[in-house]
C-alpha cells in the first residue's frame, strides 16, 4: 500500500484500508504457534472476541492488483511470509 501511494498519484489524500478481513491477536498467536511450535508464545487472551468493524477495502484490493498481486493473502500466509523474512 505504501508504495502504491507513492507510485500512483491519484491515491494522493486518501485513506486505505488494508485489511483483508477481521481478525484478533488470538487467532495470531495460534497461527504462530503452529508455524513455530519450537517457541513458547504467550497464552491466548481470555474472552478477547472478534473485532467485527467492517471497511471498505475494495481500494486496498484494486491497488494490489494495479501493482501486479493478485490482491489479498490470508493471515496465515503473511505471518508465514514475514517469519521467512526475518530469517526466523
């Protein structure tokens, strides 16, 4: 997103939401847990619940695509892929 915003100057003043769907600190942990079993994450957060906002994100997904993806990729994915580029 941010380099759409610097690369395309009609998404100048605007803002992006680049979310693809909901999601709480929870679901993160549990994800990095089953990526990294070796490393001891904290525990979950009790009756954390679900961030319900709904966004508009329709933008977001159509810069992604401007810019060569395929649009988004799921939680699991990108916390996979930011592990992998920390070499962790």
């Amino acid at each position: 997103m941010h380099v759409a915003a610097v690369k395309f100057s009609d998404v100048a003043d605007q803002r992006i939401f680049a979310q693809a769907k909901p999601y709480n600190w929870n679901e993160v942990l549990g994800i990095l847990r089953e990526l990294r079993p070796e490393q001891n994450f904290p525990a979950g957060i009790p009756d954390l619940g679900n961030d319900l906002t709904k966004v508009d994100n329709a933008g977001a997904e159509a810069l992604l695509i401007r810019m060569g993806r395929p649009g988004f990729i799921g939680l699991r994915e990108t916390l996979e892929q930011s592990l992998t580029s920390f070499l962790y």
